[in-house]
C-alpha cells in the first residue's frame, strides 16, 4: 500500500512527460508539414517578403490545438506606414506562435544562417524572404546589416530581431547582442521593443511540461533613432534592453491571465 502514492505519482509524472514530447513533435511536425505544402506555392510567387503571410497563415492555428490564448497589449503602435526595427525577448520555439500575433505586413526576422539547411523549412523561409546571417562570422554579419539597412529604406521594410541571440527561459533577459541596433541606427529607423510574457504556467523545456494556458505579449512604446550615430550603439542598446527586462519582470510578477485579462500591464 506504501508503493501506491510512489506509483501513481511515477505514472503521472511519465504521462507528462510522454504528453510534452507529443506535443513537442507535433509543433515541430506541423512546421515541417506546414513547409513542405506552402513551398510550392511561394516558388510559384518567386522570393518575396509578401510570403511571410502564408507562414504566418501555417502557425496561428497552433495556438487553438495547444489551447494557448494570445493577448496582445499595444498592437495599435505599429501601425505605422514607415519601415522598422522589432527587438523581441526569444524564450523557445512557442516564440513562433507569438510572433505571428503581432508581425506586421512587409516584415521579416533575421535568423541564424543554420535554419537555411534545415530541409523544406530552410526553403520556406528563404523564399519568404527571411534575412540569413552567420553569427560566426562578424565581417560577413556586418555586411548583412549594412545590406539590410539600405533595404528597409528602399523597400519600406520592417525587419523582427532576437537580440538575446539564443533562447533564454530564465528570469532575466541574456545581454543583447547589438546587430538590431546597429541596423536600425544605420537606416535611421524606430526600434520597437517587444515582451513577450513567461511560459511558467503551461511550458517549461526543463520541467517537460507543456499545458494550456495564457501568453501577453506587450508592444512598448517606440526608440527612436534618427540622429543616432554608431557611437550611440551601447547606450541604445542598454536602454531597450532595461526597458524590456522592466517590462518582463512586471509580466513575471502579474502573470496570471486573468489580471492580464484586465488591462494592460503597461500604458
């Protein structure tokens, strides 16, 4: 009889863990899948930043199967016509379903130059328009920048960053890396920083738990830039990243749903 509370919490505890590598594969399988079927259709479109809304079409019904409800506080800030930086906190690939809330039209993420090779997906986002760089290599990194920067001007695009570089589930935000602020200083173009809230309550990759639940996510108000010049770099990247790291940290204390449900946590 002794063995039976040990037993029954062992069986749990298997049963959780079986349910999160489920749903894990199931994200990862809907992506490829999701890859496989839209690349022929972007093909047929050519390269083209336009093609980012077939990808954002593939992963918002993943927030109805997880039973994941999005709020997102601020959307009205980038409703701007003018092209512009996003800098967004990067936690895990459940990043994805929140990016999609709030991406806008003409706006690609710069991503690791690995995801290329990564089959159908590496297709998919290459012909979406996706900016590739190489984090092992600064010179070629630099040029990418530069190359973007003169882009957005042109082309009037907006271009999504995650300046912590790699995820991070931890209570506080890594140290940013500067290509985000170096490219908005470059093409003399607002930065918006963007938070998205924990995913204590219904996602942890170490605890393998992965539940329905509530994600805030929080757009701040715009950095401006124009004026800057490269020596201003450090301090502007300072700056948005303690203004996230507050925001985050306001997120992390009031994280239940239901008081985000309310208003925002910020105005």
């Amino acid at each position: 009889l002794l063995l039976l509370p040990l037993a029954a919490l062992l069986l749990y505890r298997y049963n959780a863990t079986f349910h999160y590598f489920c749903k894990v594969a199931f994200f990862n399988c809907w992506i490829a899948a999701m890859a496989t079927l839209l690349s022929p259709f972007a093909a047929l479109r050519g390269r083209s930043v336009e093609n980012m809304k077939l990808l954002r079409a593939a992963i918002l019904p993943l927030k109805h199967f997880y039973g994941i409800k999005m709020q997102v506080w601020g959307s009205e800030r980038l409703n701007i016509k003018e092209p512009y930086v996003i800098v967004c906190n990067h936690q895990a690939s459940l990043d994805l379903m929140g990016m999609v809330e709030v991406i806008p039209d003409r706006c690609v993420p710069i991503a690791k130059k690995e995801l290329m090779y990564m089959g159908t997906v590496g297709w998919a986002c290459w012909l979406s328009g996706i900016i590739f760089i190489d984090r092992h290599k600064r010179e070629d990194a630099i040029t990418v920048i530069s190359q973007t920067a003169r882009t957005m001007r042109r082309e009037n695009l907006r271009v999504l960053v995650f300046p912590e570089g790699t995820r991070n589930q931890d209570k506080s935000m890594l140290p940013f890396k500067r290509g985000a602020f170096h490219l908005a200083v470059q093409a003399q173009v607002p930065i918006f920083p963007v938070v998205i809230s924990p995913y204590w309550d219904f996602f942890s990759s170490k605890d393998k738990k992965f539940t329905s639940g509530t994600c805030t996510i929080q757009i701040l108000p715009k950095v401006e830039t124009r004026g800057l010049s490269p020596k201003d770099v450090p301090e502007l990247t300072e700056t948005v990243r303690q203004a996230m790291a507050d925001a985050l940290a306001e997120m992390s204390i009031n994280h239940c749903g239901d008081q985000y449900a309310e208003q925002p946590p910020f105005p």
